[in-house]
C-alpha cells in the first residue's frame, strides 16, 4: 500500500511540470497568433507641436501606405523589437515601444527628444541641440518658439551654446530678454536683445553669472537714462568692465 502511494506522488510530481510546460507552450502560441486589429500612434513631446507626425512614423517602418500595413498580420509576424530598432535609428526619437495591447491593437509609443536651440551655421545645415546634448535635424512640419543661433558654428562651440542657453533658461528676466545669439568668426558669442538695436558680446560662457549681473546693473543704471539705442554694441567679455561702442 506504502509503494503505491509513493508511485503515485512521484507521478504528480513529475505530471505537475510537464503540464506547466505544456499549457505555457499552448498560451505563448496563442498569443503568437494574435491578430493586429487597428494601430494607434502616440507621440510624446515637449514642444508646442510635435516635430513627427503620424505619417513619419510609418514612412520610418518603411511603411508610407500607413497602418493597413500592419492590420490583419499576426503578433508573432508584426516582428515588434525591429520596429523598435528601426524607430530609435532616428536621431528625433529618444524612446520607442511598440506592443500589442489587450483589444488587439498595436501600439506604437514615442518620446521625441526636446531642442533647446535652433543653429543655423553659416554654409551648413540647420540643427537643433537638445537638452540631452544631442542634434537633431530641423523639422519641416513645426518649427518651435526657440532663441535662433547663427554664425560660425562648430562642435566645439556647441558646447559652449549648451551652458549659455541653460543659464538663459533658468533666468526668467533674461529669458524674455534675448531675441538671437551669433557667433563671430573669432568665437565671440553675442545676443540681440528685444530691447534695442544693440549687440551685447558675451564672449566666452565663464563667470556668465558675473557678466549677465553686471550687464543688468548697466542696463538699468545706464541705458535706462541714456536710451536704448545709444550705443551699437555692448560688450561684457571682460572682466569688472562694460565696453560700449
């Protein structure tokens, strides 16, 4: 009776796994075969518009004719991790995730990277840097309210526009101040502001706490008495000084 009972646990010990294994086998297969009813695209951005749009999402998937490319096929055909890969290949696209929801459709979710400047070098392609210190290309279907930069600029100055534009960003006075930066062949970096018809030349981005102090303490107790448009150019590059031209 005892080598019974034993043979029949060690039947259900073994028969437990095996189907375990069996009905995981049967419900990934399942959902294998799942079939894509319809397709939504979300775009998450910071802009005032997105920078893609629907349309773009496919063209990237190489599948411009939209989401009847994807309605009908099976989960397991729909290959999700390379729409994914495909997806994040564009520098304007900082995450991806594409799955199959509950009801059947197919989501495709994206995070698009946010530009801070708009660069516009001298001879070159256009760009906007992004607050993840990365490029992108400028978008033909929205252009955000950003400070425009022109001049001659490099990678190397890029660097420098990325601690200005933090500076300016976190002061609201100087914020709504500055109407366009440039960059001179010589790598002076210089502001237009909304103010009057002067040019303020920052220099380099060192001690800009100092220099942007110093600048509204001449601003308030200089061209306010004399008149904004007094003077063509202001420059703060040195130091405890204000040269005006």
């Amino acid at each position: 009776m005892t080598r019974k009972i034993n043979i029949r646990k060690l039947l259900l010990v073994v028969s437990i796994p095996l189907i375990i294994v069996v009905v995981y086998f049967f419900s990934t297969r399942a959902k294998g075969n799942e079939i894509c009813k319809d397709v939504e695209v979300k775009i998450n951005y910071k802009t005032e518009k997105p920078l893609l749009t629907e349309q773009d999402v496919y063209k990237y998937l190489n599948h411009p004719e939209g989401k009847n490319a994807f309605i009908g096929k099976t989960k397991g055909s729909l290959k999700m991790n390379e729409m994914e890969t495909d997806l994040l290949k564009k520098s304007t696209i900082k995450k991806a995730d594409v799955y199959l929801g509950m009801s059947g459709d197919m989501k495709i979710e994206i995070t698009q990277r946010h530009p801070i400047l708009r660069v516009t070098p001298n001879g070159k392609v256009g760009y906007y840097l992004c607050d993840d210190r990365s490029k992108i290309p400028l978008s033909p279907n929205f252009t955000p309210d950003l400070i425009p930069v022109t001049g001659f600029v490099n990678a190397k100055i890029d660097k420098s526009l990325y601690s200005l534009i933090g500076f300016v960003n976190n002061n609201t006075f100087w914020k709504e101040q500055i109407q366009q930066f440039f960059v001179s062949e010589n790598q002076d970096i210089s502001f237009i502001p909304f103010t009057g018809a002067h040019e303020v030349i920052i220099g380099d981005t060192l001690d800009l706490d100092h220099k942007f102090k110093k600048l509204e303490i001449f601003y308030k107790k200089g061209l306010s008495k004399l008149g904004w448009d007094k003077y063509k150019s202001v420059n703060i590059k040195y130091k405890g000084q204000v040269i005006c031209k």
